[in-house]
C-alpha cells in the first residue's frame, strides 16, 4: 500500500477532510509536530510526503528511504532543498493554482482591513468607544486607487479580478507579461518595479522567493514608493526587510501593512510590526480556507495516482521530473 505522510500539523477535521479525499485506500498519516526528529521518523518509510508550511531538508530526504515523490501542498518551494531531491532521484511537485483563489481573497481583505482600520475599531468599541468620527479622518477606500501587483501568475491575477469589482486601476510587474486579452479582461497594466514602486497606491506582492526577490522590498523601493502607500504581502516574508518596513510606517511613510507572511515564522512576540495599530496581521493562512481543503487534497491524490500508473504529471505541477 502507498504510504503518505502530511508534514504540517492539522486539526483532526482537516485530516479527516483530507482522507474523505482520497481516492483508495492509501495509507496516510499525520504530522503532530514540526520537531524534526518527529518529521524524520514520521517520512521513514514514506513513499510519498506532502510539506506545507513543513521544511524538506537534505537530512530529511536522506532518511527517506522509499520516497519517490515529494509534493507540496500549495505552490512555495523555498522551504524545500531541490538539490537533496535531485541527488535522490526524487520527483517534486506543486499544486499549480489550488490556493489561488483563497490567497487572493486574503490579499484584497488586508487592503480593506488597512484602509478601514477594522482591527483596530473593532477593539476600540469592545473597550467601549465610538471611533466614528475617527474612521471618517482616517480611513479610505479602494476606489480610485491604483494597485500595484508585484507578480501577476495565477494569484495576481486573481486579484486583479476580484479588484475590477471595486475600480481600482491595476497595473503590475511580471518577468512574463500577460496577453493581450488578459491585460484587456483584467484591465492590468505592465509597468517596470520602479514605475509601479511609484504610482502605487496600494503594492501587494504575488511572487516566489528566490536569490533574486529576497529583500525586494527594503529601503530603497519603500523610498520610491508613493508617500502613505499601504503593503500588502501573501506570499512570502522574505520578500521583505521588515525592520525597513516598520522604519517607514513608524515615520508615515508608509500608510499601513496587510501582512500573512513574517521571516521567521511564526515571528517573535517582539517583533516591532506588532505592536503598529497600522499593521494588520494572519498567520501565513492566506489558503488555510477548511472549503478548500478537499479540492487541494483531490489535487494532490490525483498527482499521485499518475505517478502510480506511470504517467506524466502536468506540465504546470511539476518542479522536478
């Protein structure tokens, strides 16, 4: 029998939505910590393993004995060492697209928590105040703005699909432009970083981390960025120095931040980003949707019942072959 391992640590109603999902009777079993000599017990004898937020190191791969595919439960592989898969002949793949539409429904929710100030003026009245006027000084709405997407795959163009709805002009960057009828379908329209940085008002990153987008936002690009502009980041925290963050909300450079994704993660109870009534804050739950949960896990058995048979997986799920 294949024996499947999900690394991340679920609630029992996650794991059994996930086991509705499976197509036989596959052997599946749950992770119920991120310790990593738990995590290298656990993928022993796997054949397949599934990491989400879970780290895939070379020590990891090496104890795997059986293991012939590792697949991600949504799209990152940062986490992920290729090289230790690729000594081992193990395939990797990705569920292209299952998280989209969850990620970018987050994204837009951090924009309207930010301009409407909503966690803040929920507490307020909760401590028995009545903000109203305030919220009328100090809040703003999506309308008329101009939005920044930094990344226009899937999830980006999701936003910008879901942003048409409130006439905001999208403009976005993308190392591949979009085509003709989707730029016209989603009214987005391409721009370098630099011009996008600085007719932004509102940046939303939609990119993956690499050597090359680590940082991508520190100093320097918050400067070019429009005076009281507002991030957004649902991808990864990496793609961020967040003390230049914090340096330009403190000084108002920065209007507010909408933040799912920290380096590290979780962040310390410390950090400053905290502590910024500006700042809206989730934990890297931009897919964690219980609704999406059976669709992504359909995916992932689907992926593995082709690697049983001995057919190709496609094309926009697999990372290594």
């Amino acid at each position: 029998m294949t024996r499947v391992v999900f690394m991340d640590v679920w609630a029992s109603a996650v794991q059994d939505e996930v086991r509705r999902a499976a197509p036989r009777p596959f052997e599946l079993t749950f992770a119920s910590s991120y310790l990593a000599e738990h995590q290298r017990t656990l993928v022993r004898q796997a054949d397949v393993i599934v990491p989400g937020f879970a780290a895939v190191d070379a020590a990891l791969v090496e104890g795997a004995r059986s293991l012939r595919l590792v697949h991600k439960w949504g799209i990152g592989i940062d986490r992920i060492d290729l090289d230790a898969l690729r000594r081992r002949g193990i395939a990797l793949a990705i569920t292209a697209g299952a998280n989209a539409a969850p990620v970018a429904e987050l994204a837009v929710a951090l924009m309207l928590a930010v301009y409407r100030r909503i966690p803040y003026v929920n507490r307020a009245m909760r401590e028995g105040l009545w903000p109203n006027p305030e919220m009328r000084e100090t809040c703003h709405q999506i309308a008329g703005k101009t939005v920044g997407l930094v990344g226009f795959g899937q999830i980006g163009r999701m936003v910008a699909r879901r942003l048409c709805g409130f006439d905001a002009r999208i403009v976005y960057v993308d190392p591949t432009r979009a085509d003709a009828d989707t730029e016209a379908r989603l009214q987005a329209h391409p721009l370098t970083l630099s011009e996008l940085l600085g007719h932004s008002d509102i940046v939303s990153l939609h990119l993956p981390l690499t050597a090359q987008t680590e940082k991508l936002i520190n100093a320097a690009a918050i400067a070019a960025m429009k005076d009281g502009a507002v991030l957004i980041n649902t991808a990864r925290g990496g793609l961020v120095d967040e003390s230049a963050v914090c340096d330009a909300l403190r000084s108002g450079k920065l209007r507010g931040a909408g933040l799912d994704a920290f380096d590290p993660e979780p962040p310390a109870a410390d950090n400053p980003l905290l502590s910024l009534d500006q700042v809206v804050v989730t934990p890297h739950a931009g897919g964690g949707v219980f609704d999406n949960v059976g669709p992504v896990a359909r995916h992932v058995f689907g992926n593995i019942e082709r690697l049983l048979r001995g057919e190709a997986l496609p094309a926009a799920d697999m990372v290594i072959a």
